[in-house]
C-alpha cells in the first residue's frame, strides 16, 4: 500500500460526495485521474486490503428488517456454511468468532417480516439453527482507522 493508497482510504470512510460524478470529485481531490482512483479502489479489495467499498444504509429507517444472527457451526463445515449463509444477498457481512456461537452475520431485507423467512431460509439450507438477536437500542459510534 503505497501513500496514494492511504489517502484513497483514509479520505472516503465517511466523506464520499453524493454527486453526479462522485469518482471525478474525488479524484481531483486527491490529484489524482477518475480511472486511476476506480482502479486503485478495485485493487484494493482484489487484495483484501479492503472488504466492501459500497454505502452504509439504515434499512430500518428505508423501511426494511434489520436483524443480527448467529449460528453453532461445527469447525469442520464452516467454510461450507459460511458460503452457503453467504449466497443469501440479504447477508450484509458474515464473520468467526471465538465463541459456542462462531458464526455471526447480519441480515437486512426489503420488509421487516421477511427476517423470520430468511432466517428459516438459511436454517433449511444449512441445516443448522439459526439464532435472532434483534436490536433493542441503537447507539451510533463513529469509526475510522487512519492508515
């Protein structure tokens, strides 16, 4: 990761323009070309240096079903359960934990009743039980990592 790098992710966590040509903004920015930016953005998560470079929405507020799930997946099949969960769209981010309940994912949909539907979806194609762990109270904390 070079400094043109740093800048690209340190100056888009939180700050990407809502324009008619977002990438060109911030490109010139960072004094760089659009295609450049684009490219090192690609490459980035090509790499894993970066996981998702997408928008963060509220589905709740847009009228949609928000829920955090969890699951007891034996070391052995994880990988497999893991790209099973992971073939649902509506699996925001998926993630292992050192716990009896090692596999987390957060499941978001158009509607707020089809939460228990893809939760039953994902329970019969895994075969495994899936636990709903549904928000009680909100608390925002602003994160960013310079890098």
């Amino acid at each position: 990761m070079d400094n043109i790098d740093r800048n690209i992710i340190n100056n888009l966590q939180g700050n990407f323009p809502i324009c008619e040509n977002p990438y060109a903004q911030v490109a010139e920015q960072l004094n760089i070309t659009e295609t450049e930016l684009i490219q090192r953005i690609e490459k980035l998560l090509e790499q894993g240096m970066l996981t998702r470079f997408g928008p963060m929405y509220h589905a709740e507020r847009l009228g949609g079903g928000l829920t955090l799930a969890a699951m007891q997946v034996p070391i052995a099949y994880f990988e497999k359960v893991a790209e099973q969960v992971n073939s649902f769209p509506e699996v925001a981010h998926n993630y292992a934990r050192e716990h009896e309940l090692n596999m987390w994912f957060v499941l978001a949909t158009e509607l707020p009743e089809q939460i228990d539907s893809m939760i039953t979806a994902i329970e019969a194609k895994t075969g495994l039980h899936v636990y709903n762990m549904p928000k009680q109270t909100e608390y925002y904390i602003g994160f960013k990592i310079k890098v």
